[in-house]
C-alpha cells in the first residue's frame, strides 16, 4: 500500500507525531506535502531514474521528501549529517546527485558543495541558497503526471572503508502501491498495520530507521519520530504516546539499562507489543536484561542495507538459543569457506544469502565482484554458522578478527563480556601489530560518567574477564577515552581504531 492511499481513506490519522513536542502530521498533509515535493522534483529537472541527495537532521518534512521521491521515481540518497565536507561531495559526486535537499543546520557544508549540485535549503535565510519551504508552497499539491515507484539508494557507514553506494533495480511494478518485501514481512514477523504507534529514535538517514518507518507508512501506522536518541526520553515517549512498537540498536538497550532504577521504573511500558533490535551484534546478557524488563516482545532480525537476505527470530525462540539471529525469512543462508564451498552444519565460515534480490555497489565493480562467490551468492563480510534447524549463530566480522599467536579471536565475545561491567559506557576490542604474537588484544574503552580511566579500572576489568573468558582471549592492555567512534546507528567505526592505532606504531 502507500500513505496516499490512507490519505484518501483515512486523511486525519496521525502519519508522523513529532516525540519532542506532539506536533502532528496527518496522512492527508503527508500527502499533499510529497505530492508537492515530486511536483518541484520534475519543476527542477528530475527525471524517473535520476537521484536526489537529502542531508537534514531528523523533522517530520524528512517522509514528506522521501516520499516525493518516490512517487516521482527517483533514487533518493539520504546522507549522514555527520559527513565532513570533503566525504559529503564525495557522495554527491559518486551517486550523480541532480539536487541536494537540506537545512540550516547544514549550511557550512552546504556552501563548500554549490559548485557540484544545485541546492535547496529549509530556512535559507541570507546563506544564499534557494528556500526549500517558498519553493514546495509554490507547487501545486497534486499529484504528478507520470507517478512511478522509486527507491532508495543508500550509502554504507563505511565501518571499514569508503562508503559506497548500493544500487538496486527500480521496482519492475511503476505502481507507487505496490507492495514490498519489507512490507510483507513487517506485516507476517511483527504485526504491522493500522493501529500501531511506531518509535523512531534514530537518524532517517540510514536504513532501518528510513526503511521500516516507511513501511509503517505504508501500513496506515503512526510515526513518532524522536530528533535524536536519549535513553529516558525514548522510554517517556513510549508511555506518552502509548507505542507499541519500536525499531532500537544494541547501544541503545545498553543506555537503558544504565539508567538508575528509579528512572527505568519511572515509564510505563507496557503498551509495547514489538521492540526490534539490529544493526549491531547484541551481548547475550544486555538483550537477556531486556526481555526480562519488557517481556517477550525482543525481536531481533539480521539483514544489511544490500537488501540479499534477512533472518528473524523472537524472544521466545531467542532464549531457547542465546546469541542466534534466527532463520532465513528472505533468501537462503549458507556458510562458505574462502574458496566458495559451503560447509556442514555446525562449521563457522563466512555467512552468504543466496537471494532473489540481486545488488551492486555502485561505480565499484570489484567490491560487487567481491562480495559474490561463483554461485552467485552474496555476503555482507560477517561470519557465522548454521544449527541443524537452520539457526545462524553470527561470531564477527571476518575484517575484525584478531589472529594471535596462530589462534583465530573475535573480539565480539570479549567486547559482550566488557560492556556489561557497571564502570563501562562503551568499549571496541581491536588487534594491534605485535612482534612475538603477530597480533594482540587491545580494549579502547570508554568509561561510565564520573568513572576514572585508570590503572585500577584496567586491572579490574582485567580480572572481569578472566572470570568468564580464556587467558589468550583477555585483552593484553585497556586504553581509555572519552567517546569511542560510533556511528548514531550503532556500528562502531573500528577501521578508525585500527588505522589510529597503526599510526602510532609506525610513527
């Protein structure tokens, strides 16, 4: 379906609610607000198969955007606000982006990017940009022409590298209605539709959040959109706007926790049918806490933003098998040795999708060429293995894994075990050159408000992970800092760490 349809059906239902203050925007006003964003598109140029760059912070106009797009049949980028200069023309330049749409906010990167793309801005005042809002007020609110479904392309955090651009095929079907994969499995997995009132806490930009609250959308649901994540406002707006299903990542869970029991016990939560959790591995006893918080309403999914695959799994059949991320609902999962051949239950190995939803890296070849084995299946880089009832079990990333003295070390396990001391905010588990090993286990870790980053919270969380962990899998030195270099989604940018910590050496 699609939120022109609920315009027409139901045109005061609350498409967006804005967390901070209530403001409300109808399906009607959605509606009209994307049908004159696709109006300005072609008013400017824009062509079904063109792309349009979006960089602005999380407002209700972001849906209003991306959904003109989409009804005008355009891939829109949605980038980082966090792009410096020279990453954010990189991204303009690689997707051939024909208009940029952004705010105020974004107005000394804007300046360096006017030479590459024309630019449209919310609250232009005297930066000497166009105003985004005097030229959508200007449209007519009707619909376009020549309607046709588009679709997103978006970037990779570039955890390990470069962003690049993932390209699918528009849609075969033009219909701007037609139903999607994800559509059919937010409906079948988590209960999507009309009635519900679905948290966004995290930046539109990057897939989950942009994507599963356009399928609420595209159900009928309700948005609340949140400008940023806080633990405690995330909890007061479920009990404010009695949500019942919500889309978090593992950090998020741990700022939770981490909250005083008198501020956790504070929030009535209990309107919550559905909170799904992905993006970043989570630590067996952090997502445990929750289900024991929330009840069994974790649901947890595996996927990336190439779209090739995706497992679920419920809390109930979670805490039957702890550390799963379920069983294939899109494509087939198989685990694969470096030369391609898929491996018995139980062995640990890359994990492919064997999917009827090809992709390719856009400008990048190789990498495409890369990420495909002579099958034809595809992998996001993450290793794993399979149970005998078709449960992945995911170890790490094969680029983060530590090779020590001969011995192969996820530094997943050891972060899971770090992450949950009361004197630890945020920690990342890398492997540094070493003369005698090849490589050892440093912890960078980012300690609790108020904690001290000492000799004595080294040595203590030296003995935290003895307790739990073998000798060669504890950390040969703790480092401490103040903030670790996560991405708001959640993924940690190890390659910073590494690249950092390589430096040193060298120099």
């Amino acid at each position: 379906m699609h939120p022109s349809q609920h315009a027409a059906s139901h045109p005061h239902r609350p498409a967006i609610i804005a967390a901070a203050d209530g403001r409300v925007v109808s399906y009607d006003e959605l509606d009209r607000q994307s049908n004159r964003v696709a109006q300005l598109l072609r008013a400017r140029g824009l062509a079904a198969g063109d792309v349009v760059a979006i960089q602005m912070e999380n407002r209700p106009l972001y849906y209003a955007l991306t959904w003109g797009a989409q009804r005008a049949g355009l891939y829109f980028v949605c980038m980082s606000t966090r792009l410096t200069t020279a990453e954010s023309r990189y991204m303009i330049a690689d997707s051939g982006a024909g208009l940029l749409l952004t705010s105020a906010a974004m107005n000394d990167v804007a300046r360096d990017l006017a030479d590459l793309v024309p630019i449209l801005t919310v609250d232009a005042g005297d930066a000497g940009f166009d105003d985004l809002g005097a030229a959508l007020a200007a449209m007519p609110d009707t619909p376009i022409a020549d309607q046709r479904a588009g679709t997103d392309m978006l970037y990779s955090s570039g955890t390990t590298g470069r962003p690049k651009g993932i390209r699918v095929a528009l849609p075969d079907d033009p219909d701007i209605a037609a139903t999607t994969v994800l559509e059919m499995l937010a409906r079948g997995l988590y209960g999507f539709g009309e009635d519900m009132i679905y948290l966004s806490p995290s930046p539109l930009y990057h897939a989950a959040p942009l994507r599963w609250s356009m399928t609420v959308h595209r159900v009928g649901g309700t948005v609340v959109l949140m400008e940023h994540y806080d633990a405690e406002a995330a909890l007061a707006a479920i009990e404010r706007y009695r949500v019942t299903h919500a889309q978090f990542v593992p950090t998020h869970f741990v700022r939770m926790l981490k909250l005083p029991e008198a501020a956790r016990a504070r929030y009535d939560v209990t309107s919550m049918t559905c909170a799904i959790h992905a993006a970043a591995p989570c630590p067996i006893a952090v997502k445990r806490a929750m289900i024991d918080w929330w009840g069994p309403v974790i649901y947890e999914y595996y996927a990336g933003s190439e779209g090739n695959g995706m497992t679920a799994i419920s809390a109930p059949e979670w805490l039957e098998r702890p550390g799963s991320v379920g069983r294939a609902m899109h494509g087939i999962v198989h685990i694969c040795d470096d030369d391609g051949h898929e491996l018995p239950v139980g062995e640990t190995a890359l994990v492919y999708f064997e999917s009827p939803t090809p992709f390719a890296y856009h400008n990048d070849p190789e990498k495409t060429a890369q990420s495909q084995n002579a099958q034809g299946w595809s992998t996001l880089g993450d290793v794993g293995r399979l149970d005998a009832d078709g449960y992945l079990t995911l170890t790490d990333r094969k680029s983060y894994m530590i090779i020590s003295g001969g011995v192969n070390i996820y530094p997943r396990e050891i972060e899971d075990r770090i992450v949950i001391h009361p004197k630890v905010a945020d920690v990342a588990v890398i492997g540094i050159a070493d003369d005698d090993m090849g490589e050892k286990v440093i912890a960078v870790v980012e300690p609790a408000h108020g904690v001290a980053g000492d000799a004595a919270l080294a040595s203590e969380l030296d003995a935290w992970c003895r307790a739990e962990l073998a000798g060669f899998k504890v950390p040969r030195r703790f480092d401490f800092r103040a903030e670790l270099p996560r991405h708001p989604t959640g993924k940690l940018y190890k390659r910073v760490l590494v690249d950092e910590y390589r430096a040193r050496k060298t120099a």
